[in-house]
C-alpha cells in the first residue's frame, strides 16, 4: 500500500517522462526534416562530383580503396580504406569519427546518421573536433561477395 505523497511522487515522475519522451520525438522530426532539406540542396553538388545520394541523404560515396582486391566483407573494404582505424560492424554505412581512429559499419543509413548525431553531440573523445561523417561504401559493380 503507498502513501498519497508516494503515488503524487510517481504521477510527477511519469509526467516528467512523457514530457521528456514529447520532446525527444520532436528533436528527432525536426532532425529528419533538416536532414532532407540539406540532402535537397546538396544533391547537385553530388551530381557533379559524380557521386550520387543514396536514399536522399546527402553522403559521401566512397567508391575506391587502396588496393585492387574485391573484398568479401564490408568490414573488409571498411578496413582498407582506413587501414589505421578501429572497424566494428557490419554493412555499407561508415559512421566516421574524427582523424578516422574508429569507423562503425551499419546497415542502415538512419543508424548511421544518428550515431554521427551522438558523436557530434557527446564527442568521440579528448581531442574532438566535431569533424564526424557519414560515409556510404560502394565496392563497384563487380563485387558479387555476401555482403552486397
């Protein structure tokens, strides 16, 4: 059995998470929204470079590596592209911190982007200098490995 001050406590407690939970769905639709006006005007620059956005999202593709090799694995590829960094995951999206000391492969191009978001946030370390990208890897049209 609790005391009224103890169910008043928990009424405040439950309230407070609600409102927090509100403002978090709001954050990340105006981030969403952000997001696809900046994919809009970089989408010419992209074009003219030769690289193409890969689900609306306006992000880098990397497409050459350092060696000639078709590599079997995404990490793989993540791996020689950034031969000093720390690799971890899976997938064709690169969450690129600072210097590239670690890449973190996703599946999932909005994974990917909001691991860039929480970097950019919280920073990747001591000496952060907020520069984190997201890169989209594309091997070619003659990778024919497990992870395409």
């Amino acid at each position: 059995m609790t005391s009224h001050v103890e169910q008043a406590v928990a009424e405040r407690i439950a309230a407070a998470r609600r409102k927090a939970e509100e403002k978090k769905r709001i954050r990340e639709e105006l981030a969403a929204a952000r997001t696809a006006g900046l994919a809009r005007r970089n989408a010419r620059r992209l074009r003219n470079q030769g690289q193409t956005p890969k689900e609306g999202f306006g992000v880098r593709v990397y497409r050459k590596h350092r060696c000639e090799a078709v590599h079997s694995s995404w990490s793989e590829f993540a791996a020689c592209v950034w031969p000093a960094a720390e690799v971890a995951g899976d997938g064709p999206y690169a969450a690129v911190s600072c210097a590239a000391r670690t890449v973190t492969l996703y599946g999932v191009l909005a994974v990917a982007l909001a691991r860039k978001r929480a970097h950019d946030r919280d920073g990747c370390g001591p000496d952060c200098a907020r520069r984190h990208q997201v890169i989209a890897l594309d091997p070619g049209p003659e990778r024919t490995g497990a992870a395409a």
